[in-house]
C-alpha cells in the first residue's frame, strides 16, 4: 500500500391585461392618452426588476462565501446548508452557470466529509446542468467528483469510468491542470486493478506535461505515484529515489500536506529494504506533521505501516497500538476499502507472534471485509443509479420550468408592441403556443423515459456482473481450503462460506425485484388474496432461520380475511417484514403477525420483540432512500427489502408505516384494500 493525495481546485417583472379589462378600456379620447403612459410604467417595472436581481445576486454570493468559509474549518453541516441557500437563489435567478458552480461545490464540501450519498447527488444535478449548458469546464468538475467517490467506495469500474469522462472535457478545454489531475487519478485507479504499466505509462506521460507547464507542485505528486509503482513492483531503491525527489520540490514549495505523503512513502520504502530504525524514524516524522495539518486520509496510511515497521521490529504492544489509531481513523473517515488490509496485517502480526488463534480471527475478518466491501460498494452503484434517476427527474421538471418561463419572456418582450392588437388574434397564437409546449415536454419526457430504462437495465446487468464473479471467487478458494481441512477447521471455513453465499443470493434477489419494479415491469395483476394463507406461506420459507434463533412466531390472521391485490408483491411484502423482524429479534424473541379491519381496508401488522430503529433511521427508510444494517447475528442484507415493500405498497394502493421503541421491538403495518364481497 502507499499514500496519494490529489489538488481539485436576474428577475424579471411580468405584467398582463385581461380581456374583461380591455374591453372596458375605451381606446379613444382619455382610453389612447393613458396608454401612452404604458410603456414608461412597464420600463419603470422592468428597472425595479433588474435592481432586485442585483441585490439577490449579491445575496448569492454573500451565501455562497459563508459557506465557503465554514467548508474551511471542516463544518460540513453548516456550509451545506448555506450552500442550500445560495443555490435556491442563483435558481431564483435562473442563473443555471452559478448554480452548476455551487453544486460542485457542495458536492466537493460532501465528498470531502465523506457523506458519498449527498455528494453524489449534487454531482450529478450539477453535470445535468452543465449538459445543459454545454459547459465543458463543470461537467469534467463533476465526473471528476463523481471518480473520486467512486474509488472511495471500491466501485472502479465506476470511478475508472468518470475519471476518463473528466479527462475527455478537460482535454477539450485544453486545461492541462485539470487534465493532469483527472489523469492521476485515473491511474490511481490503475494501480488498485493492478495494470502497474498502464499506470506508469500515465504518470510518466503526466510528469512530462507538469514539466512543460512548470507546476511544481503536479511534478512532485507524478514522481511520488512514479515511486509508488515501482513500490508495488518491490523495486525499493528506484521508489526511494523517486520519493525523494518528491519530497525535495514539496519542501521548497512548503506543501506541507504532501511532505507528510512523501516522508511517509520513503519510510515505507526503508522499512520494506529492511532498515526498520529509519523507517520508523521517518513514519513518525510524517506523523508529527501529518497530525498538524489534519491529514487524516494519510494518517490512515501511515498508522498502519507504523504498526507494520514496529511488529517487524519485535514490538508487539506499540505494533498494536498503532493498528488500533490506523481502524480508528477509518471508521471516523468512512475510508472502508482500507479496513481488510489493516486486518490482514493484524493476522500477520499475529502469525509472526505464534499466535494462531488471533491470526485466525483476522484473517477471517479480512476475508468478511473484502466481501462487506464488495456488496457495499454493489450497493452504492445501486445508490448511484437511483441517484442519477433523481437528478435527471429534477432537471426534467426544470427544463419544464425554463420552456415555462421562456414563453412568459416572449410574451413580455413584445408586450408594448401588441398591446393594440385584437386579443382574439393573441389568444388563438396563445392556445397554439401551449398545445405545441405540452406536445413537446411529452415528447421529450418519453423520450428521457425510455433512457432510463436502457441505462437501468445496463447498470444492472454491470453490477450484477461484477458483485458475483468476486464473491464467487472467495468461494473457490474456500472450497478449495475445505477439501483439505479438517475437524474445528473445516467447520470454521465452513461458517465463512455461508456469509458470502447468503449475501450474494439475497442481493442478486433483491436486485432483480428492484429491476423489475424501478423498469415498470412489476405490473399489478390484482385478485382477491387469503390473508392468512399468505402469511403461513412466507413463514414457511423462514421457519428454519426463527427455530435456529428460538424465535416464536405466532400468526392471529383468521382465514376469512381477503384483500384485493398482486398476490406476488404481498409475498414479497411479507417475505421481507418477516425476515427483517427474525434477522433484529434476539434468541428467544417473539413475533406475531395480526391484522385490523376498517373503512373497506385491512391493516397487516408485524411485530417483533427486537432491537427497535432509531427515529432518524425510520425517516431515512419512509423517505423511500437506501439503508441497510446488522442483524443480532451479525446478518447482513442487501439493503433494497423496505424500498421493495414500499413500492409494491403503493402499486397497491395500499399505506406503510413503522411505530418503534429502541430496545423494545418494532411493529411494521401495510394497509391494503379490502376485497370486495
């Protein structure tokens, strides 16, 4: 492993007469000597216009430099809120450039926290508005944002992707700062697919450009990723020498953040030629700055390889110490695809130490970890799909609004010129104006429709792909170590075999659903369904999961309860309510299923004895978005069951609603319409 880092760097007024006014308006005598006053009201009208657009555009910027401010000192909340602001008036404004500006911004604010879901979105709301806009500079800002929450997230087909997106604006643009950086990242991606000369042909290609430019601070980040593969090629000597030419112009240039990457690459280098003393020394010299200028991401990195040189030394207890700042850091930073390392490296510390218990563990949660990482990242590509269709939703709306507002501009600028026109004549142009508006918002709204649907359908066929030819290789390998275990062993490998086999089929199930609902394939084929024969048929499917927990489960639906539905959504309903209740009910829980009959409804209720969700969290759920945690067993799940259930609740005309006590339990009720007798 090795440390990187990367430098990013008016309202109108409208007026309009009606038909009763101007046929009361007499034209003659006092009528025509009024409406000579009309244009100098209208010019009037139109100044106050252009005085409040230049006030609300000072209140833009102001709004803007506070969030600015508050980005600076690390209160993302805070600056994302007034970001917020300042974005709903450059809005206001119809200032599309400033509000493709400020959502980079924010997205970068986001991103930076790494809150990946908000920067994300803000991402792609703003590269549909510099599409728009046809505004090459934002566009490769956002695909180069979207990158570099990608390759956080371990998704590097998709970073992979927008890091070439960004490069082909930028290339247009001719911004050799930009490109260069867009460049590095994409062969930062490179490296972690293991295509090392891929990645050196780019840096190589990049460095000689910095050098053309002059930018010392973009020749030294080149030399450092140069270092970092011949590092990973275990060419130490060639990777000091480049590290250390690195670290000469960052010293000059008093870029303190990336000295704390080069010392910290150079100890690495020593530690790996086998001087431990000077490695150390020089780790904890990256350290002390490190700490000083808030380098966390690379504090990461440099705990980690600390823990490493030490335990190689012989010094077990500050070994572990070190390991524990490095997975602190991890989890406050959200930086996930570093966690299975550090845990390889604990089982190896272990290993050497004769330890073979702990290093079992570790190498079982590394293993655990490369496939958590694997869903998540699986799961944030889903995230991203969905966040994509709601930006794209938004900028439809918008555009309806702009060919909106456009229309009423037409209609004010020749105002004074038609005011003496026959309105008979203006009304029949105005009837045929809206008909050819509405045609063409339809048009292009079928047009973006079917889209989406080809961009959902391929997004799924690449996530499904690529979340099943990884985990299924952890399986080979498993199989392969099982045949040649024995005893505690085998059954030890037998248990990491059965976490990555359910994951995989529950998150292939769930996608699929998701699929077929999200493409409008899940069309309701409504009968009358027996409620209680229902629920015993989805219980069955889990009475073996509740008996391994000694759950109860206790169904008081009488059979004489019908409801007028898709009786395949109900079972994917209730499938996915009874599993969640038994996946955060403890041994020994209890869950009952009842119902309620009102108003020609029928309210189906699944209560557990569990562990309860937090009220922001039932928020979060309601809100139709992505959420996903641990069962009492350490159960994992793909994430997609509520937002599943939810919408196959509403293609029912049907309600959901969740009432929770943390530590007390859950109750979940869908209401569906009653069948008719």
């Amino acid at each position: 492993m090795y440390a990187l880092s990367f430098n990013f760097s008016s309202l109108k007024f409208e007026t309009s007469l009606s038909p009763v006014f101007i046929t009361a308006f007499n034209i003659t005598g006092l009528g025509m000597r009024l409406l000579f006053f009309v244009p100098f009201f209208l010019r009037f009208f139109l100044c106050f216009g252009q005085q409040r657009g230049g006030d609300d555009r000072d209140k833009m910027n102001t709004l803007a430099e506070r969030a600015g401010s508050f980005a600076k000192t690390g209160n993302t909340d805070s600056s994302s809120f007034y970001y917020n602001k300042a974005i709903a008036v450059a809005k206001n404004l119809r200032d599309s450039s400033a509000t493709a500006r400020l959502l980079v911004d924010k997205g970068k604010v986001h991103e930076t926290a790494g809150n990946h879901s908000q920067s994300t979105g803000a991402y792609f709301e703003g590269l549909n508005i510099s599409q728009r806009l046809n505004n090459k500079l934002y566009e490769g800002l956002c695909y180069l944002g979207l990158s570099n929450v990608s390759f956080r997230v371990a998704n590097n087909e998709a970073a992979w992707e927008h890091g070439l997106a960004a490069m082909k604006r930028f290339e247009s643009l001719h911004d050799t700062a930009h490109y260069i950086v867009a460049s590095m990242l994409v062969g930062q991606i490179e490296i972690s697919l293991g295509k090392l000369d891929d990645a050196e042909a780019i840096y190589t290609r990049m460095l000689g450009v910095a050098q053309k430019i002059s930018d010392n601070a973009l020749i030294a980040d080149n030399l450092d990723h140069l270092g970092a593969i011949h590092s990973f090629r275990k060419e130490c000597s060639k990777a000091l020498a480049y590290h250390e030419k690195a670290l000469r112009i960052n010293t000059k240039i008093n870029n303190q953040f990336n000295v704390v990457i080069n010392n910290a690459n150079i100890g690495e280098a020593y530690m790996r030629m086998g001087n431990y003393s000077k490695g150390r020394d020089f780790l904890i010299k990256s350290m002390d700055i490190g700490k000083k200028v808030n380098a966390n991401s690379v504090l990461i990195f440099i705990y980690y390889t600390l823990g490493e040189c030490f335990s190689l030394m012989g010094e077990k207890t500050v070994a572990l110490e070190n390991f524990k700042q490095s997975l602190e850091l991890i989890r406050h930073q959200g930086e996930a695809r570093e966690r299975p390392y550090v845990y390889n490296l604990l089982s190896e510390h272990y290993e050497r130490n004769h330890d073979a218990a702990n290093a079992l563990v570790y190498f079982k949660k590394s293993s655990l970890e490369r496939d958590s990482l694997r869903i998540v990242s699986s799961s944030y590509a889903m995230e991203e799909l969905k966040t994509k269709y709601e930006a794209d939703k938004r900028e439809n709306d918008l555009r309806s609004a702009l060919v909106e507002n456009s229309f009423k501009e037409t209609k004010l600028a020749h105002s004074n010129q038609t005011i003496n026109m026959l309105f008979v004549a203006i009304g029949t142009a105005l009837i045929g104006l809206v008909i050819t508006v509405v045609q063409t918002i339809r048009l292009y709204r079928g047009e973006k429709k079917l889209k989406l649907a080809n961009a959902t359908k391929d997004a799924l066929l690449s996530i499904i792909g690529h979340d099943l030819r990884g985990p299924m290789r952890n399986i080979e390998q498993l199989t392969k170590l099982i045949k040649g275990a024995r005893g505690e062993e085998r059954e030890d490998y037998f248990k990491m075999l059965e976490r990555p086999v359910n994951a995989t089929v529950n998150l292939l199930d769930d996608l699929l659903e998701w699929s077929r609902s999200a493409r409008q394939q899940s069309i309701s084929k409504k009968n009358s369904v027996n409620v209680n024969e229902a629920v015993n048929r989805s219980i069955e499917l889990f009475r073996e999961q509740a008996d391994s927990k000694q759950i109860q489960v206790n169904v008081n639906v009488p059979k004489g309860v019908f409801v007028y539905v898709d009786l395949n959504h109900v079972l994917s309903i209730l499938r996915n309510l009874i599993s969640n209740a038994i996946k955060f009910t403890p041994k020994g829980g209890l869950i009952t299923i009842d119902h309620k009959q009102d108003n020609g409804n029928v309210t189906i209720n699944v209560k557990d004895t569990g562990l309860g969700i937090q009220p922001h969290h039932i928020k979060v759920i309601l809100g139709g978005r992505f959420f996903s945690t641990y069962g009492t067993n350490n159960e994992k799940g793909s994430g997609f069951g509520l937002m599943l259930c939810q919408e196959f609740v509403r293609l029912n005309n049907g309600s959901l609603n969740i009432e929770s006590k943390v530590g007390q339990g859950s109750t979940i009720s869908f209401t569906l319409p009653a069948s008719p007798s």
